[in-house]
C-alpha cells in the first residue's frame, strides 16, 4: 500500500505504467512456464512411445490391453483343446469332453472378439494397454500445454499492444 502511495505521489503517469507492467509480466510468465511445461511433456511423450515400441517388441503384457489378452488367452485355449483332441482316443468319453469344452472355448472367443471390436470403435479403455494409454495421456496433455500456450500468446500481445 505504501508503495502504491508512493507512485500516485509521483505521478499518475508513473503510477499507470507500473500498474501496466504487472499484467503484462505475469502473461509473459504464464506463457514461459507453459513452455517449460511443455517441454516436458513432449519428453514424456517420448520416454512412453519408446517404452511402449520395446514393450511391443518384446511381447511384454504391458503393450496389449486387457481385450486383447482375454482374446489371446481363448485362442491358446482352443489350441490347448484341440491339441487335447488329437490325443485322444476317437469316440472316447474324454474326446466328448474336450470338444464340448472346445466349442465353450470357441463362443468365448467369439465374444471376446466382439467386445474388443466394440471397445476400439468406441474409444473406449479396456481395449488399451497401459502404454497405450500413457502415451494417449501424454498427447492430451500437450494439446492442452498448447492451447493454453496459445491463449498466453494472445494475452502477451494484447498487452504489448496496449489493448
């Protein structure tokens, strides 16, 4: 309050350009710590793309999503099953058993398959591995580092404009 005394004292054209200075400092500031964040999202970014490629690569659980897993797993069941079939004996009580449990494995499967297909058209999560999403997550986030980045921009130049 004193300083603010202390300007009007002085003069009200000193007093306004101080007053004037201060908006135009913080909208600079926003706009350099949006960079900064941004920066560090892009190498976010970075960091899970790569770990989700070598992921990936290496058939790591982590690069498929929940879906796809349960769509893997019935598929090595039906193999399992069928592996099972041609070891046993034909007309067998256990032959009768494995291709029941075989054709359960199969509308399993069949459901497993539609409800994968379902999630991905709709966008939504359980058809997206971890990786997937962090990199998902990453994106969003520079997007928004971006807009706000744009928003910034705008303010510092109305302030340089004097509007």
């Amino acid at each position: 309050m004193i300083a603010v005394a202390a300007l009007l004292a002085l003069g009200p054209g000193l007093a306004m350009a101080a007053t004037q200075t201060l908006p135009q400092r913080e909208d600079q500031a926003q706009l350099n710590a949006d960079l900064a964040s941004l920066a560090l999202e892009r190498a976010q970014l970075s960091t899970d793309s790569h770990t989700l490629k070598a992921d990936r690569a290496d058939g790591k659980m982590a690069a498929e999503s929940p879906d796809a897993m349960r769509v893997y797993h019935d598929r090595q069941d039906i193999r399992g099953d069928n592996s099972d079939l041609r070891a046993d004996p034909a007309r067998s009580l256990q032959a009768r058993d494995d291709r029941m449990q075989r054709r359960d494995d199969e509308a399993q499967l069949k459901t497993d398959e539609h409800r994968l297909r379902h999630d991905r058209q709709h966008g939504l999560m359980a058809a997206t591995s971890p990786d997937a999403d962090a990199v998902y997550q990453d994106r969003q986030a520079i997007a928004g580092q971006e807009q706000a980045i744009a928003t910034d921009t705008a303010h510092v130049k109305a302030d340089n404009s004097g509007t």
